[in-house]
C-alpha cells in the first residue's frame, strides 16, 4: 500500500485536533484534541519508519507518547485546580494573561 | 645585583612606602612621626639603590651605558609593544639621583614641618606616591609606561596640592593644576602617537634608533609630535601659556612646593626633550618653539616675580623662570647644561623654599613679605639658608647656579644667528633674577625695625596666631583635619629640618664645581653615552663667548643685588615712588601679565557661556525632547503593539502556533 494512504488518515487526524483545539472552549476536550493531534503525527511517524524499513521512526513515536502522556498529567492536573477553585472550566473564561 | 635590578629597586621603596603608610596610616600615627620616618627611610633606601645603579652603571664601558630590563609583557597586539620596561642611562640615573637625593631632603623636612598637622600619615603616603611617580616617569623605557607616570605625577600633584582639602582656595589651585595637566597629557599622547605611527614601536631605544630612517629632517610627522610633546612638556614643566598652575600650587604645604615646584615634577619636560632628543634634532621648527617659549618664560616669569608679595610665589616664579632657561638649554641642544642647571636648581630652590617655610612658620602662617621684616637676628640659621640659594639663585660665583646658568647660556650663544636675541634675554633674565631674589631677602630680613613677630622670636617666644587664618583671603580656620596643624615649626628649633637644610645648602653652594668650563666636565662627560647620536652634543670649543659670559653674569648678579639693596634694603620710599613712576608697569607685572585673565576670557568663558547655552536650550529641547523622548516614545509604541498580540486567550494562541508552523512547512516546501 503506498505510503500516501496512511499520511492522509495521519494528516486527517491531526487536522481534526487542530481544528478540535482552536474551536472547543473545554479544556477536557482542548486535551482531548492534542492527543489526536500527537497521535496523527506518531502515524506519519511509524508510516515512514515502515517506509524506511529502520526503527528510528518507532522510537521517535514512543518518546512523542511519553511526551504526550506528561502533558496529559499536566494538563488534567491543572484542570482539576481550575474546578477546585470555582472557575469557569472554559479556555475563553481563562484569559489573565492578557497583555 | 645588575644595575637594573638596583633601577627596581629605587621603584619599589617609594612604592612600599605609600602602600604601608597608606594601609597602615592608623598604626602609624599612633607613636607620633613613625609614618615620617618610614616614608624618608623609604626614599633614602631608594637613593642609595639610585646610587648603586650609578655605580654599576659606571662599571659598563661606555657604549653598553644603556640598559633595558622588562618584568614582563604588558600589552602585544596589533604591532603594539608595550612592555613593563625601565631603561637605565646615564640620563635616567642622573634624573633618580637628583629627585631621590633631594626628596630625602624634603621628606626629613616634612617629619618637623608637618609634625603636628593631623594628616601626617596620608601627606607621607602621598609624598611617597608622588616620587614613586616621578621615578616611573625618569626610569620609563617606553613610551606607555612615560604616560603612566607623567599622568600618576599629575595625580599626586593634585592630591599634594590640595593637601589642606577643607581650604576652597587650595582645592580649586589642586583643580587647577590638574586640568591644566590633562591639557599636557593629551599633548604627551597625541604626540606618542605622531611619533609611533613611523617608528612602529614604543620601545624609546628602538624607536630612537628608527627615527633617523622613518623621518627626514623637518618633516610635518616629525614636527607635529615634537611639537605636541612640548605641549606636554610646557604644561608639566608651568611653561607660558600652559603656566598658571604653578603660582597657585603655593596653597600645597611647603615641603610639598620645594618637592614639586624645585626638584621633581616641573623638571619633567626638561627630562622630557632631553629623552627625546633623537626626535627633536630632526624636528628644528619645534627645538625652536621650545627655545623661544622657554626664552620668554623666563623672562616673563622675572618680571612678575619683581612685584608679587607672596613670599612663596616669587619663589614660584623664580621657579618657573629658571625652568624656563632649562627648557631653553634642551631645546637648542645644551643637553647637559640644561640637566646641570636642573640638578643645581634643585638644590638651591629645595633650599629656599625650605628656608621660606621656615620664615612663614616664624611668622605663624603668613606669607606676605609686606609683613615680613628684619628677620635676620631672629631667624639666623634660616637667613644663612636663604642667602647661599639666593646666591646660588642669583648666579653669583661660586655658587651653583652661576656655573649652570652661564653654561646653558654659553652654548645658547654659541650657536649664533638669532640665538643671539636669546642670550641678551637670558643675561637680562639673570639679572632681573638677583634683583627679586634679593629684594625679597631685604624684604624679609632687613628693611628697617623688625616686626614684632620677629622681635618676639629674638626672646624665644614663637609666634603663635590668635586664630589660625588662611593667609591668602584671610579666613578663619580650624586646626582640624583637612587644615594647617596648630603649630608651625621653624628651622632654628627642628632638628630634621636644620639637617636637611644644612645639606642642601652644601649642595647649593658646591654643586656647580662639578662643571667647571673647561676645567672639569663631569655632567658633560658622564650624560655623554645617552647622546651618542646627538649632532649636537659636543664639547664646546672654547671662545670669547665663555669668559664673556662668566663676566657678564657676575657682574649682572652684583648689579642686581645692589639695586636691591638700594631700594629695600632700608626702610625708604623707593619702592612707592617706583611704583607711582612705573604704574602701567607694574600693574601689568602686579597683575601677573594678565594670564589668568586672558585664559578666562578666552577659554573658561567661552567654555561656561557654551555649556550654560546647552543646559537652556540644547538639553532641554534635543537631548530630552528628541533623543531621550524619542528613544521611549519608539520603545512604549513597539511594546503597545506587540503587547495586543497578547490577548490571553489559548485558542488564538494555538491559531497563531498553527499558522506560523504551517508557514514555516510551507516555504520549506517550496524551497525545495
């Protein structure tokens, strides 16, 4: 199958995050969509490291997970701080640092 | 030991000195005079290593009278080499025996001087820095390190001068003296660099070995950097118009003026031309300059010191005056006449001002010679000092400075053409010279009844000041630091001070027969191996000139003196009716030419109205309107706009993050 497929599902899915993280206003789901951004580029990723037929495309991918999974900490960490001190759970609500 | 082991040496006494009182100025003055004696043991020690070297010195043969030594490499790029370097000749250790020998002097006089002042310790510490200066200027083998210590010496002259810190009139003279210093400075440095830019080295033996091969003789490079050294040489050495610091600098404590003002700093420019005479030969326009200048200094400097009443600022003048026959004699190539008469200058004017002090400390401060009067009997120890440095002052034989100033005067002569004019001046000079030297030894141990002070020093009471004033504006002070100690000390009741006195006046009166014409050149002979290339250091043939002018110069000194006497020796109306005579004359000599006048006139004023124009209505509209306005104005609109990039809110963030990494794929992209 030629490699063009899987970089469009894995273009697909990183799209549909992107578009996920800039329109959604819960942060819950804001997270939701960089995982599938992250997970739409591990796809690019492993379709190359099959492509090369050579693993470093593979453990790129692992290390994009880990990544992914301190974010998700991070990130939920945070949110359950927003809920415990009241605040609305809405990334427009959430707008200290304006400039 | 090498003869320039014993070179460091003379360095690291004076330098020692400063840095253990200095450090220590709180031990040291607890048992009184610990901080004098270690600053005068420190010079001392420094003499006797200026003496080894002269001895080792002797020990070459004369062509390898030359010697460089460098601890180590001070600066080597871009065809700089600069190098912590000393050179030793002849030249050199005439110049540290000189100031060593007479500093000793000095600093042994200060211990009873300043004995009671309450900066005893700091004046040692700065006495110390201030010949450790001088040394490094004299021992300097490069052009780098001469800078070094031609500018320390300006800064230990104004730390010495305004020695009294809480007297306004001794702080704005140090001011003065150290403006006026800068001004040399840039002279010495701007012409370092005319200089450097053919010989291509800093080294003095090397660069004076090149300029007879990067130059010809007159050329504009040549005569710009001489020209810009005399400059350097002038302000250091109080020549006109670069002089009016040095009248001030009277307001140093005395043994500071015989230190400054007799045997080191103002001798520096004479040090200066003879060190550089390789390049001052193939400049003649500047050897010109230099011996015109001198001329009129001394000249000009006579006259004023014939009317001043400031005992120590005649002396002053008389300084500048035969600072003025030194720097004529180096400029027309009377290389040893010239640093004759600076050794024997040293010694007789060490003398008087040392013999002055001691009058104005008879007199509890005051420094007026209108207040002075038959001192002779009261102060005889004193009156014997002043008369052999006035002798020797005045050129009367066989004093010193009768063999040195005829001698410079001599090759002066001898080189014909218009140098004629400058010997007629000089002679006239020299007479002009016994007559104020005179009229201020009349003044102030003859000239009828002796004042009461004097008077009250005759039964063996000094005189004490009912409150202790400042003698130039008459204000009351304290005895406190920053100010006069409470007692003043004179030479018939200090020890340490007769003793230095003593010596310097067997200097005064023997010095001169170390060069006798024709009899006995030791100076001539000994300076010879800096000279060897000089075209214009030869031994003098002998003519009428010689004899001619021995005659004239004693006959002119005698002349002199009786005119003085004539006028003040009694108490007459002479000098009114001379003054009432002469007005125009002597309002011009009163008022010192009217130099500081014109120098405010022309430049402090300008200077003044330039920066008063710039504060209302440059600063105000330019510098804080456009630059400084401009400036935060550019800076608070570049901030606004960017800050409204930061709106706080994450999904615009996550757009704009999107956006530019989409813009950077896509020039990748069509990069390739």
């Amino acid at each position: 199958m030629s490699i063009a497929w899987y970089l469009s599902v894995s273009a697909i899915v990183f799209c549909t995050g992107a578009f996920g993280v800039m329109t959604r206003r819960n942060p819950l789901v804001v997270l939701l969509c960089l995982e599938l951004m992250l997970n739409g580029a591990n796809l690019a990723l492993i379709a190359f490291s099959r492509m090369w037929g050579n693993g470093d495309g593979q453990i790129l991918a692992i290390v994009v997970m880990i990544v992914a999974a301190c974010e998700v900490c991070i990130g939920l960490g945070m949110i359950v701080a927003i809920h415990r001190r009241h605040l609305p759970i809405d990334v427009d609500e959430l707008r200290e640092l304006q400039g | 030991v090498s003869t320039t082991t014993f070179g460091w040496l003379v360095l690291l006494f004076p330098l020692l000195g400063t840095v253990v009182i200095g450090a220590g100025f709180r031990v040291f003055s607890v048992p009184a005079r610990t901080a004098g004696w270690i600053g005068t043991g420190a010079i001392f020690l420094s003499f006797l290593a200026a003496l080894g070297a002269l001895i080792s010195l002797q020990g070459h043969s004369a062509e390898h009278r030359q010697l460089v030594s460098s601890l180590w490499e001070y600066a080597s790029t871009a065809g700089i080499d600069a190098q912590m370097s000393i050179l030793l000749d002849p030249l050199s250790v005439f110049m540290i025996l000189v100031v060593t020998g007479v500093s000793t002097m000095i600093h042994l006089y200060s211990v009873s001087y300043l004995d009671r002042d309450r900066g005893f310790a700091r004046y040692f510490s700065y006495l110390n820095f201030f010949v450790f200066s001088m040394l490094l200027l004299v021992l300097a083998g490069n052009f780098l390190l001469l800078i070094v210590g031609w500018a320390f010496v300006g800064a230990a002259s104004y730390l010495l001068i305004s020695f009294w810190y809480r007297r306004t009139t001794a702080t704005t003279a140090g001011i003065k003296a150290f403006v006026i210093n800068v001004v040399g400075d840039v002279g010495l440095v701007l012409g370092t660099y005319f200089l450097f830019k053919h010989t291509g080295t800093l080294d003095f033996l090397q660069a004076f070995k090149q300029a007879p091969n990067v130059f010809t003789s007159g050329e504009a490079d040549v005569v710009a950097g001489c020209l810009l050294l005399l400059v350097g040489a002038f302000a250091k050495s109080a020549q006109i118009p670069l002089h009016t610091w040095l009248p001030d600098a009277m307001e140093g404590p005395t043994p500071v003026s015989a230190l400054i003002h007799a045997a080191t700093m103002v001798t520096a420019g004479v040090y200066l031309i003879a060190r550089m005479h390789p390049f001052f030969e193939l400049a003649p326009a500047a050897q010109d300059v230099g011996a015109a200048i001198g001329c009129a200094t001394l000249v000009i400097a006579a006259t004023i010191a014939l009317t001043q009443t400031d005992i120590k600022r005649v002396i002053a003048y008389s300084t500048m005056s035969q600072i003025g026959y030194m720097i004529m004699g180096v400029s027309v190539g009377a290389y040893a006449a010239g640093m004759f008469h600076l050794m024997t200058h040293a010694f007789f004017k060490a003398l008087l001002f040392m013999a002055a002090g001691s009058i104005i400390g008879a007199m509890a401060g005051e420094q007026s010679l209108d207040r002075m009067k038959g001192f002779r009997r009261a102060l005889p120890f004193t009156f014997a000092c002043f008369l052999i440095g006035g002798l020797a002052l005045s050129g009367i034989p066989p004093f010193s400075g009768f063999f040195s100033k005829d001698d410079i005067l001599l090759v002066t002569g001898e080189l014909g053409g218009w140098h004629w004019a400058l010997y007629a001046l000089g002679y006239l000079g020299a007479f002009m010279t016994a007559i104020y030297t005179f009229r201020m030894i009349f003044r102030a141990f003859y000239g009828g009844e002796p004042v009461p002070e004097a008077t009250e020093l005759e039964h063996g009471h000094p005189h004490h000041a009912l409150q202790p004033t400042n003698p130039a504006t008459g204000e009351v002070e304290d005895t406190d630091v920053g100010f006069p100690g409470p007692v003043h000390a004179i030479a018939e009741r200090a020890l340490p001070m007769k003793v230095a006195m003593s010596v310097l006046a067997v200097g005064a009166v023997g010095a001169g027969l170390i060069q006798i014409p024709e009899v006995d050149s030791v100076v001539e002979k000994f300076l010879a191996p800096s000279f060897v290339g000089s075209s214009l250091y030869t031994v003098h043939t002998k003519n009428g000139v010689l004899v001619l002018g021995l005659i004239l110069g004693t006959l002119l000194g005698l002349a002199g003196i009786a005119i003085a006497w004539r006028i003040w020796g009694r108490q007459t109306d002479i000098p009114a009716l001379l003054r009432a005579r002469f007005s125009a004359a002597y309002s011009l000599s009163f008022h010192k030419w009217y130099f500081d006048e014109a120098i405010d006139f022309a430049v402090v004023r300008p200077a003044r109205a330039f920066g008063s124009f710039a504060a209302s209505t440059f600063e105000p509209g330019f510098v804080e309107g456009t630059l400084i306005g401009g400036a935060t104005s550019i800076v608070r609109a570049g901030s606004a706009s960017v800050r409204a990039i930061q709106t706080g809110l994450l999904r615009y963030y996550a757009a704009l993050l999107l956006l530019g990494v989409a813009g950077l794929g896509l020039y990748f992209l069509l990069q390739t």
